[in-house]
C-alpha cells in the first residue's frame, strides 16, 4: 500500500511539473510569427476513405479573415462495398482474388474548395475548427482485373492434366473452383478507360499546432462521385453512377505571404 501511494505522488509531482513548464512554453508562443495574418498556403495530405486509400494537395490563398480559398489535386482508389476476397483450397500456392470483379477503379478529382472559420484557436496553440465544402471536376480510371484461370483436359492415358490462362472473370463461364488467384496489377494497364464526372465534398477540419506558419491538421466528411455514364467495378453493379464514401485525412503544409 506504501509504494503505491509513493509511486502516486511522484506521478502527481510529474504532472504538476508538466503544467508548469506548459504554462512558460505557452507564455513563449505568443510572438510576433502568430500575430501575422497570412495570405498563403499549401497542404499536402493522405486520404483514407471507406472504400480506399488516396493522397491529396491543396494550394491556395486567404481571401478574408475567415474564408479561404484552395485548389485541390486528389488521388484515390475505389473498391465496391460488395467485393470479398476468396483463396482457391483445392490448389497450394493458388492467390487471393475478389469473385465477380471487372475492374480496378481509381478517381483523380481537381476542383475548388473554400475553408470558413468557425472557430479560433488560442494564441497558446489548440485546434482550430473549419468547415470545409468543394466541388469540381473527378475523372474514374477503370483498369481491367485479371485473373489466372484454370483449365482440365481429360490425358490419353486416362487421367487429367490442366493450363493456366490469364483471363478477364466471365460470369457466364467461371466457377469460382476454376480460378487460380489473381494475375499482375500490371496486366491490362493499356486497356485502362476514363470515365468522367463531377464531385461534391463537405467536412470539418480540425487543425492543432502551436506555430501559425505550419499547418497540421485532421479532416473529416464525405465525398460523392457521379458519373454521368456509369463505371464498372464488379459485375452485379454495371454502369454504377453514384459513389459516395466517409474519408479522413491527415495534412501538413505550411502558410507564407506573397507580396
């Protein structure tokens, strides 16, 4: 019972110590770099969304004190909600593969975004909040998914022999026993389709940081993708046109003036 009270108040002693040296590193930041309103900034960010992975960057300029105007570059990949990875038993060494899968998908967006201040943070550092809304340009990239598929023959002497051929997934023809595992991303690069559309996007941004030159922050909302004439990623959604997703992303960048 003794060395755990020892042992609270030395925790206690560490963290009264920690406020101290807080509070002079506090009374520190407040220096003439924070008191300057700057009219520039770049972002660069990385994207994770309810169905992918993506990177992103922003780059524009203050036009109030409470709005910002940005031009945004964003990258990202895109699975269907249906899509499952499955492993052939019957064959050792055989790859994973997604059933009834026609296509990678990849979206790359250009638009305008605008940032509106709801609220300050404190000259001490904090987070500051920020809505954020966009809108632009998405262009979807389909790249054909390959397969590796099997193929029997019945041998002279009686027993059964079998190729492997590299396949686009027919629904029509390919039992999920008959597929080997899934061929080279590279495979089919060449065959890759553009599909282009518009996009909405809206989200909070939260921005933590002591020093008003760097910006580090976390935002959070949701993005819709529509194509006008549909893409294909699996082969029980043909032509789907609206691709909505819940995304997160982690930035930093830094602030400037240009005069």
């Amino acid at each position: 019972m003794k060395r755990i009270v020892q042992i609270f108040v030395v925790f206690m002693l560490m963290m009264s110590s920690n406020e101290v040296f807080g509070q002079f590193d506090t009374e520190g930041i407040d220096t003439l770099e924070n008191q300057i309103l700057y009219n520039r900034q770049w972002t660069f960010g990385v994207v994770a969304h309810s169905l992918g992975l993506g990177i992103q960057y922003r780059t524009g300029k203050r036009i109030s004190y409470f709005k910002t105007r940005m031009w945004e570059f964003e990258f990202v990949s895109m699975r269907s909600y249906k899509q499952v990875k499955i492993i052939n038993p019957y064959f050792a060494n055989s790859r994973r593969y997604i059933y009834g899968k026609l296509n990678e998908a990849f979206f790359l967006r250009g638009g305008m975004v605008w940032k509106k201040l709801l609220n300050r943070k404190p000259y001490w550092g904090g987070v500051e909040l920020r809505l954020t809304y966009a809108g632009g340009v998405s262009l979807g990239f389909a790249k054909p998914y390959y397969l590796y598929v099997l193929y029997f023959y019945e041998s002279p002497n009686g027993g059964y022999s079998y190729e492997i051929r590299t396949e686009r997934f027919d629904p029509s023809q390919q039992a999920w026993d008959d597929i080997y595992g899934r061929a080279p991303f590279t495979k089919g690069m060449g065959e890759t389709t553009i599909h282009p559309g518009v996009y909405g996007k809206i989200g909070l941004n939260f921005e933590f940081g002591k020093r008003n030159t760097k910006i580090t922050a976390l935002e959070v909302g949701a993005v819709l993708d529509v194509l006008p004439f549909g893409m294909t990623i699996m082969s029980s959604s043909e032509n789907q046109m609206f691709f909505p997703t819940a995304y997160l992303t982690f930035t930093f960048g830094k602030r400037f003036n240009r005069y």
